[in-house]
C-alpha cells in the first residue's frame, strides 16, 4: 500500500537520523554556473574532494548569451562564472558540457534528453525547476547552495520526508490545450502554496495522454504550486522515449532496467496524505494576468475583482478587463518549462503562412543543441524564418533575464517561462505566461489572441 | 554564518506582504558573483523595492523607514517562494536578520535560511496578524524568540507560541554545527548502503 514516491524515497534513504531527518542517497546531481561555485569553494575550504565524482554532471546554462556563443562572452561577471564552473569540474574531476558542447542546454532539458535522469532515480540540482526530471518517473527537487555541497561532499542530503499528494486530470484536453495550460489551471485553483509541503504524483487520462515534452512541462511546473516535486508514473511513453538516448541503458542493461521499471507504479491501495481530483474538458488556453503564477484565468476571460492592488499596478493591469486585445511587446518561446521539440513545433504550426507582427521582438530559444539540431532536421527553421522569426542559440534565456536577453521596463512579454514575478525578465519587466501555442498567436498578431482561432 | 542561536530578542521589521518570492529578495542579476559574500547579497537586500530605478532609496519601503530595525523580520504567509536560489537567505543574512516570522514559508528557502543559521518561525495566521497590528501601533514592539523553549512571544500583548523545530536541526543551531560537519562522518554508511543497493538493482 505504499505510493511511488515512497517507494522510490524510502529505497535511497541511508539512515534516520534523531528527529525525523533523513539521509538521502542522491543518484544524480546536476551543477549549473549560478548555485555551485560557493558549493565548490566550501570543499576546497574544508580541504576534500567529491564523493561520486561519476554521479555529478555540469553545464552552464544561466548566463549563456543566445547569439555569438563561438566567441567569448562579453559581460565578464558572466563570463568569470561559465570560467568557474569549467574550472571547477576539471579540479573535481567531472563531466562537464560547456559552451558549445554538442550536449550543452538547460540542464533540465539535456537531463532527460540524454539519459541522464532515469525512472526511479533520485535527482538534485541547486535550482527549483529540477522537479522537471520527475516527468521520467524520479524523485527530482531543487536544493541550495549549502545543500549542494553537501551532495558534493556526501552523495546525500537530509530532509524531511515530504508528504505524498496526488493530482489526477481526467478526460480529453480540450483543442489548443496543452501540458502548460494544465499547469496554469492547477496553480490558479491551488495557489502558488497550495501544494508546499507535498511531493506531487500526477495521474489520470490527461496525463497519461501527454507526451514526454508534455510531461516535463507539467512536472517543470510543480514548484510553482509550492511542490517540492512532481513526477508521472513511468510508462511505454516514457520507456519509448528513453530508448536509445545516450546515456540510458543499452542492450541486456536495458531490458533488465525496463522490467524493473515496470514495477514502479502507487500500489492500488496506496493511501495520499491529499488527492485532488480536476477535470480537464474545463481547462481552456491560460494567461497570466498578475506577478505570480497562480494568478492564471481562461484567455477568454476577464481580471478578477480582489486581486493584489500592488500587482495589477505593476502590471498596469486593471479588474474586470479582458485579456485578449492587450498589446505584446516581446513574445519569448523557450525556457527549461517550454524549450523542447514539441514546444517549436507548436510555435510553428501557429506562425506557418503568417508574418511576426511589425513591433514584437521574438526570442525563440531551444533548451538545448539537440533541440535545436531537430528543429532543423525537422525543416521547422524554414518554417519560422519564412514567418519572420529567428532561432538563437540554447540557455535560460529571458526566463530569468541573466545574460542580454532582457525586457525593458514597462514592456509586456508573453513568455512560456515559468515566472512572472516582478523584474523576472528584467527590471521593470511585464510579463504574461502562456503555452507556445498562445505566444505564438501573440508574437503574429502583436496582441493577445486566443489560438484557437488561429490554427 | 554559523553563530550558537540560544534567544533573540529584538525589535522587527514588518512586511506584510504576501507571496514574496526570491526574485523579490535578491534579483537575478545579483547571482552572478562567484563568492559567498555575504554583504554584497546583503546590501542588495529587496533591491528593487528598497532602490528606485535612478539608485535612490525608495523612502516609502520599510527598510529604508528608520522606525523599523532590529533582528528580525516579520513577513506576509509563503515567504520565500519561487527560485531556489540561496542566495536569498545569503541577502537576509547578511543585512542582519536572525530570525524570519511568518504563517508559512517555501519549503526550499526554510531549508536555506536553516542552513545559514537564519531561524524561520512559523507562527499562527492570528498571531502574524497581531503582530503586524503591535508594530505598526508601536514600532519599538519586541519580540523575543526562545529557542530552547521553541517558543515565541509578543511582548506588547504578551501572546506566545510554540513553534516546530527539528530536534536534529535544533541541536545544529545551538551548537553552531552544519549539516555537512555531519555527513562526513557518514562515509561508511553510504558505502554500505550503495553496495547493498547495488545488489537490490543487480540480482
């Protein structure tokens, strides 16, 4: 009677310690330039090296600018972290893919996509969004800094076990819905700590419906329900997907790893401390209209009365307005919640035959170089610059504005990021979380539009 | 930094906001040192609401309010929610803040503030509320903070509560020792587990 994510905690915890803590094996830790270097600098203080070496993987990806990555970057503090990063890892002895690696990307896109993150795995990295990895069937949660080094140091970390919440979606999504608005209907009937405290497993017809890219995108966004994680149950969908990746089992190894994967499922009796129950034929296209991302309503729909006053100012948003009309200044398609293959051919099968607005800057942005090779392999490059739209090179982007990628003050941008709090994407920034399909619709008709009308 | 927590009794810093997010608490743009250096994350505390655009202090945000000091900081309930980034306990740290008190906190940023021996209280909705009421009526309100006792008290109303604390945490703070001072002392234990472990997967 245990759920899955009991099974997969409860089989990676190396002891109790006095208290209710418990020390966890991690199997896979991801570093990124922004959370580790003072991680690195605790080891080199306290004088040792990395437990599991083989188990740690590094890339940057935070800072990266999205064009003219063959040459240095410019901005030195960025290029003095992406330095330290790379220096770091050859000093400890681990695999790194850096700038321009073939394997380089968000760390939350290259995990999966290479093998990297497998079902029943434990996975840590120094940035919230690691819940993404949940999506292959893990148990995957953002850490600190301090938290970070203790990996590290250890291969472990002690926590509180979270509690175990279920989410189940049921039904047929609705046309142009997809994984992120399911997301964004959740938060807006949960709140943004409505699932803190939890680790969440997502479950039911609309779930399981979605694809692999579909499921990362939900699972992505599990912290911004207050979630210490969310992950999907594994599936053919997911042994499909993972068949062949780089790193993933080969051969016997593989046909053994999927028989046992096959076993992790919630048993039937398995008991939730929460289970919430959502229909998903009420789940419309959503948009933000406020500055967290809990504040989502149906893109047909109208601001609410009672929202926070100190958010509908910065938006210069007002209650009892509609959503669609609004003016669009930047339309940003990429990020670890939207940046994979499925996410561009969304994009493009709204922009396909249409031109980009006259005024919207786009940044379209794959989570990684192997996003970005399929893109052009699948000829959807043509497709996006016959419309007018140009693909730059991978990293996060505008979704947190850390390299040149920033959006002026008082500007709008329809992002498929993860964050719109203020001066997420730069000081002063605006911003109105959607799926690919309504950025799309957006970045071709410079306002905010519902893409059902449009496909 | 490290420092033995035994009882903080100070007057605060009220916030009553709700849903702050560590975007709020120290912005991207300030992550990109490489160092732990707790003063610059500290200086840069609610940058963008303590800062106008043009450098200038924001007169009308409580840190730059000279009625409101002290060592703790009281907030509205979800505090610290959004980005991992431990950084932003680093910025609290920094300024000066021991302690932050509020109906709820992230859990990722709980961890964090722990883990730079800044105590997070948790108390009631009505007991936030309350205190938010002391401090605007009298800025001078003190709180004390026992942690021994894991309680907390209004002094201006005298209402108190317990709050939790992880007996094995407690013990980290009033002895000033971390987590990682901990685990490695555990090396034997993880390499029993991973052979073990290895068998369970491999048999």
């Amino acid at each position: 009677m245990n759920t899955l994510f009991d099974k997969i905690w409860d089989s990676h915890v190396v002891q109790r310690v006095d208290g209710g803590l418990e020390q966890l094996y991690i199997d896979r830790l991801y570093c990124h330039e922004v959370t580790s270097p003072q991680a690195f600098d605790g080891l080199r203080h306290r004088g040792i090296r990395c437990f599991r070496p083989e188990r740690i993987i590094c890339m940057p990806d935070h800072n990266i600018p999205t064009t003219g990555q063959e040459s240095p970057i410019l901005d030195p503090v960025s290029k003095k972290q992406v330095d330290t990063l790379s220096s770091n890892a050859a000093e400890f002895g681990l695999t790194h893919f850096g700038v321009m690696h073939k394997h380089n990307g968000i760390v939350h896109v290259v995990g999966p996509e290479k093998g990297l993150s497998l079902p029943g795995m434990t996975i840590v990295c120094g940035d919230s969004h690691t819940s993404t990895h949940g999506a292959v069937g893990a148990v995957a949660f953002g850490i600190g800094t301090s938290e970070v080094e203790m990996v590290l140091a250890s291969q472990c970390v002690l926590q509180q076990k979270p509690k175990s919440m279920r989410i189940t979606v049921e039904g047929p999504l609705g046309k142009g819905v997809t994984a992120k608005d399911i997301a964004l209907y959740l938060m807006s009937e949960i709140s943004t700590s409505g699932a803190t405290g939890y680790f969440v497993e997502y479950s039911g017809s609309a779930v399981r419906a979605l694809s692999m890219e579909g499921r990362l995108t939900l699972c992505n966004l599990s912290i911004e329900m207050g979630a210490r994680g969310g992950f999907v149950a594994p599936d053919e969908t997911t042994f499909n997907y993972m068949k062949g990746k780089e790193y993933a089992p080969k051969g016997e190894d593989w046909d053994k790893a999927v028989a046992q994967w096959r076993n992790l499922k919630s048993d039937e009796d398995a008991v939730f401390d929460k289970e919430l129950f959502f229909d998903a034929t009420l789940i419309e296209p959503m948009v933000t209209f406020g500055t967290n991302p809990g504040a989502g309503i149906p893109i047909t729909g109208f601001i609410p009365q009672g929202y926070s006053a100190k958010s509908l100012s910065y938006m210069n948003f007002h209650e009892g307005e509609r959503m669609i009309g609004k003016p669009v200044d930047y339309v940003f398609l990429g990020a670890c919640t939207n940046g994979r293959i499925e996410d561009f051919r969304n994009f493009a099968s709204i922009v396909k035959g249409r031109h980009k607005a006259p005024g919207v800057v786009a940044w379209l942005v794959p989570g990684s170089w192997a996003v970005r090779r399929q893109i052009e392999e699948e000829g959807l490059d043509r497709v996006l610059m016959e419309a007018g739209f140009e693909i730059r090179q991978p990293g996060c982007s505008a979704c947190l504005a850390m390299n040149e990628d920033r959006v002026p003050p008082g500007k709008y941008c329809v992002s498929t990021s993860n964050r719109n709090f203020e001066g997420r994407q730069g000081p002063g920034s605006r911003t109105i979380l959607a799926s690919p399909l309504t950025a799309a619709a957006a970045a071709v008709t410079g306002v905010i539009t519902d893409p059902r009308g449009l496909s | 930094m490290k420092q033995r927590f035994d009882i903080v009794e100070s007057s605060c810093v009220p916030l009553p906001i709700d849903n702050i997010d560590t975007d709020q608490i120290i912005p991207a743009r300030f992550l990109k040192a490489t160092t732990r250096d707790e003063r610059f994350f500290g200086e840069n505390l609610f940058r963008d609401w303590r800062f106008r655009p043009d450098g200038s202090p924001d007169p009308s945000f409580v840190l730059n309010d000279p009625r409101f000091k002290g060592d703790i900081l009281v907030a509205g309930k979800n505090f610290g929610c959004g980005s991992s980034r431990e950084h932003a306990a680093w910025a609290i740290a920094g300024f000066g803040f021991k302690v932050v008190i509020s109906s709820s906190f992230a859990d990722i940023h709980k961890n964090n503030e722990l883990n730079n021996f800044v105590l997070p209280v948790v108390v009631s909705e009505a007991f936030l509320s309350d205190l938010f009421r002391s401090i605007a009526d009298d800025p001078s309100t003190i709180v004390r903070v026992d942690v021994p006792s894991q309680t907390v008290t209004n002094l201006a109303t005298g209402a108190r509560e317990s709050f939790d604390l992880n007996p094995y945490k407690k013990y980290c703070l009033m002895n000033a020792l971390d987590d990682i001072d901990f685990l490695l002392l555990q090396s034997d234990k993880i390499e029993t587990f991973e052979k073990d472990r290895y068998e369970i997967i491999n048999r």
